[in-house]
C-alpha cells in the first residue's frame, strides 16, 4: 500500500495577500509532484485559502490518516503551520512531520530546541528531492543522517546534516495541477476568474538587506526554459481555464534574451490569460526597447520596488538603485497601460514626520496605480535584523507581517507610526480615486475593483469608509461604489 502524505497550509490570515485573490500554495503543487513521481499518495489542504480552522484541520487529518503531514510557512505564519503539526502529533503520534519554508530554512535550530514535540524533521532549502529522499529512508528504516537539506533532534541534540544543492533543471520539475482545487483560486478584480500562481525561474542575485529570497537562493538564479513555461500556461489555460496568472518570480526577467523569447512565445499564442508579474525597476528601463511587447504579451500588472524615498535609506538597503529610477520605470509601464504597483517600507529607527511627509510626495510624485506603504519587518536571519534589533519591541513572528509594526523608530512610538502608514494609505489613494475619471477605461475599471476590494476586503477597510474625504472623491463612490 503506498504510503500517504498530506501537505497542509498553515491558516494564517493578516488581510493582505487575500484581499486581492486566493493564491494557491505552488511550493505544495511542486513537493506533491516529486512525491507523486516517487510513488506516494499525495494529498493538498489548503487550509489558509478556505479560511478553515484548527478544528476544521484536525477533522481533515483525522479523516484522511495520512503517514506524513508536512506545512510551510513564511516568519508570520510560521507559528501556525507548527500547530498544525502538533494537532497531527495529537491525532497520531506516529505520523511523520516535516515543516519547510523560508523561515524554517533559517530558523530550524530554534523551530527544533522549541517545538521537537511538533517537528520531526525541518526541510532546509528546496523541498523537491529533500522530502522524497527523506521519506524513502524513513519508510525503508534507513538512517535519515544520509539525507542533504534537513534538521532534526535524535537522542536530544539538534543534527543538521549539511545544504542540498540546488536543482539545477528545472523543465524536470513535475506539477501536480490536477490535485489542484481550482474553484478555490481566483483574482477578484476580474470576475469569475480562474487564477494559477506558476514560476519560471528561482533565485536572486541581489543583495538587499531586508529581504529573505536572496538569502534563501544564496543570490544565484536560475530558469526554466522560455518553451518549458510557455507550454505550461497554454497547458492550464486550455486544460483547467486559467485565465490570470501571476508569476511568482522575483526576476522572471533577469535574462533578457530568454524573456524576450517569453514575450514572443506568449505573443504568437496569443493566450487568453492575464498575466500578474513583479521586476526590478533596471529590467523595465533595460526594456524600454521592447515594452511594448509586454502589453502585447498579456502582462498587465506589474510591480517594481521603490521601497524607500531617501536615497540613503535605499543605499543601506543595498538596493542599487536611484530615486529617480524608479519613477521613469513607473512611467514606462503606465504608457503601455499596464496597471504599476510599488511599495515603500517605513519604520526604520531613523523614521520621522518629516520622512514620512517625504515618502508621501515621492508616491504621489512616482504616480504607480497601487501604492502600498509597509512596516518594517526585521526578518530574524536578516542581514539587517542586527542593525534593527535593539529597536525591536514585538517579538512575535506573526506580526511579522509588514502591516502592524514592530519596530519602534527613535522618533516615534508604533502608533503613531502606524498612524503615518494609514494616513499615508489614505492621501495616496483619495487621489489617486479623484483623477480616475482620466483613466484609461481598463484602469479606471480596475481601480475601482481595487478600491472595492480594500473597501470591503482588507486591512484597509474601516480607513478606506471613513474620515473625510475630498467632494470629487465623495461622488466617485456615489457614482462607482457601495460602501454601505
């Protein structure tokens, strides 16, 4: 009888991500794939997309009895997807668990000092081949110690047992669509939609201090090939009804040679599939040759990250990248008519009124569609968490979230800080929403699906339905949209 994992989501909810759509858990779809490929039943909960509770996951661990429950989670859904362990070890303390994800992958010698009660073993890096290999000696009675990639406490002492290295085809990977539940994902400024998330390459060969995906890919990048990933959104559009796809690379254009050939692919299927995307601000300006081809392309909402208005806040954040920069890339993805997203994070130790007033002029001034303003959040394994640290005052990872903020700048406390990021939520797109009326009629429909949604779906709500708003504002909501 073949041996039966369940690959579980954490349900961890900070009204973000979810305010925008339902994205299924990719990382999943790829481990469920090899273990498939490897002869194993497989099965995927995702719990964090059905809002389903700890109950609601006991009950479906119960009923399916697998051998293995494994999760994943990033910092602030971490503590969540090891309770969601621990109700397996309850149930059955035989069951194999595996927790994986970018914050066990850096934190696994205090995940394992803290809650061995929960976690068998950590999967450090890539999950593909760790996690068969692993179960193959595990199922087998072989010695674990032999596996590359994983973590794990035997006779009271934390092992590691050393990096796997990176796969390096990536065309070979196999993606288990079919166990897929696809009436659970979908983009909710278009309607009836039918929404994958699909990656092209992995890595990032940046070094900015804040963040976690150049850590987790020792800044080395690789891809699939432009046939390889062309061939699998015609795939999903033709098989499952896909019709908006949101790219989770950090760079899918790092390569210009190879991404213009996906431009061209794309081009010549002419696939009905609107395509999401995130790049960094030198790959647009290094395209402003063929940027058109984008539009053309399908791709319709790109983000870049501005990140900061200071340029000596950018320089610590080893961005390499210029202020002004950001605002001809802006601009050059808005004349294709293609919906532009930035972000600017706030909250360093040296935030102040007038830094933020600063912050507020540059958004305005870069004039992206969508412009979210984020705290802060000091990754622990982060190169600048040591920098950040004596201004930490949350020590709890699930307000690690870039929403509520736990670090205190010198100049303020977290209220107010909290109070410059709401108001800068507010003034940006109040008027943003006065000019929608010059829009083009694909970006006027879409902000206002947008303002509909952090209206009545996100974090924002209560912002977004009250204060004062400017009159042009007031009659755009009476004209386009119900906040009652």
């Amino acid at each position: 009888m073949k041996k039966k994992v369940l690959l579980i989501t954490p349900p961890y909810h900070c009204g973000v991500l979810e305010s925008a759509g339902s994205w299924m858990p990719l990382g999943l779809v790829y481990v469920a794939g090899s273990l498939q490929q490897a002869g194993y039943d497989v099965e995927i909960y995702d719990a964090m997309t059905k809002f389903d509770t700890f109950d609601d996951i006991r009950a479906r661990i119960e009923a399916s009895a697998p051998d293995m429950v494994a999760s994943a989670g990033y910092t602030s859904s971490n503590y969540d997807a090891i309770q969601v362990l621990r109700i397996a070890k309850e149930i059955n303390p035989d069951i194999i668990t595996n927790l994986g994800g970018i914050h066990a992958t850096f934190c696994w010698n205090e995940i394992l000092l803290e809650d061995a009660d929960a976690v068998d073993y950590v999967i450090v890096g890539e999950g593909e081949e760790t996690t068969v290999e692993l179960l193959d000696h595990i199922f087998s009675g072989r010695d674990p110690a032999g596996v590359l990639g994983i973590s794990y406490v035997k006779d009271g002492e934390v092992v590691h047992t050393g990096p796997r290295p990176f796969i390096t085809d990536l065309d070979s990977l196999p993606a288990v669509w079919d166990l897929v539940e696809w009436k659970d994902y979908s983009f909710k400024t278009k309607a009836n939609s039918i929404l994958a998330v699909v990656s092209s390459s992995r890595g990032c060969t940046q070094k900015c201090t804040f963040c976690s995906q150049r850590l987790f890919w020792k800044e080395t990048w690789r891809a699939r090939s432009a046939e390889n990933f062309v061939a699998e959104l015609e795939y999903l559009n033709q098989t499952y009804g896909v019709d908006v796809a949101m790219i989770a690379d950090e760079i899918p254009t790092c390569d210009r040679e190879r991404w213009e050939k996906i431009l061209d692919l794309l081009i010549e299927k002419n696939l009905d599939i609107e395509i999401l995307m995130e790049t960094r601000v030198d790959d647009i300006l290094r395209d402003r040759d063929i940027i058109n081809k984008y539009r053309e392309a399908g791709i319709l909402h790109i983000y870049v990250g501005a990140e900061s208005a200071d340029q000596d806040t950018l320089d610590r954040y080893q961005k390499d990248l210029k202020v002004e920069e950001s605002k001809e890339a802006i601009d050059l993805i808005n004349s294709m008519d293609i919906v532009s997203e930035t972000s600017f994070v706030m909250g360093m130790p040296n935030e102040t009124a007038e830094s933020v007033k600063a912050t507020q002029e540059l958004a305005a001034y870069y004039d992206a569609d969508l412009t979210f303003f984020l705290a802060i959040a000091p990754w622990p394994y982060s190169a600048i968490y040591a920098e950040l640290e004596p201004y930490v005052e949350v020590k709890d990872y699930s307000k690690y979230n870039l929403v509520e903020p736990v670090v205190r700048p010198v100049a303020m406390s977290r209220d107010e800080l909290n109070g410059h990021l709401l108001e800068s939520f507010r003034l940006f797109y109040m008027d943003k929403l006065s000019r929608v009326d010059e829009m083009s009629d694909f970006k006027r429909r879409y902000m206002i699906d947008v303002t509909k949604l952090l209206i009545n779906d996100s974090y924002l709500s209560e912002l977004m339905k009250g204060g004062e708003m400017p009159m042009a504002v007031k009659e755009l909501f009476d004209k386009y949209i119900d906040i009652s």
